[in-house]
C-alpha cells in the first residue's frame, strides 16, 4: 500500500478560487474541459506529472488559468 503525498495550497491542482470566481456558462466551461481532458489522454501534457496524473483537473486548470481558452463553433 502506498502512502500519497498531501499536496499543500501552493500545489493545488484545481484552483478552487478561479472555479468558484467563474463568471461565464460552467456548461460551457464543463465541455471545453471535458474536450481539453480528451486532447490531454491522447498527447499527454507536460502538467500531468506534477498534478498525480489527474487529466480533467489539469484540463480545467489549464481553462481557468487561460493557459488553453476555447471558443464556441458555431
């Protein structure tokens, strides 16, 4: 049995803070994690190592902190 490392504050891997300082649509929000999460299992991401391998947490983390940003098609 292995013993996981508790993250602290700093290392948080959703930033609760934003999520709940959202102002736009979650349901949009919702999709273009669920979207990014995809992208993410496929191609992997430099950020998935140091947040445990957590890829939907990473993907809104990414949304949230504007390091992705997605648009509505049309």
């Amino acid at each position: 049995m292995t013993k996981r490392n508790k993250l602290d504050d700093s290392e948080n891997v959703l930033p609760l803070d934003l999520l709940i300082s959202h102002e736009g649509n979650m349901y949009e929000l919702t999709c273009a994690a669920i979207k990014r999460a995809a992208q993410i299992n496929l191609a992997g991401d430099e950020d998935l190592e140091k947040n445990y391998g957590r890829v939907v947490s990473v993907a809104i983390k990414q949304i949230l902190t504007k390091k992705v940003e997605y648009r509505l098609e049309e």
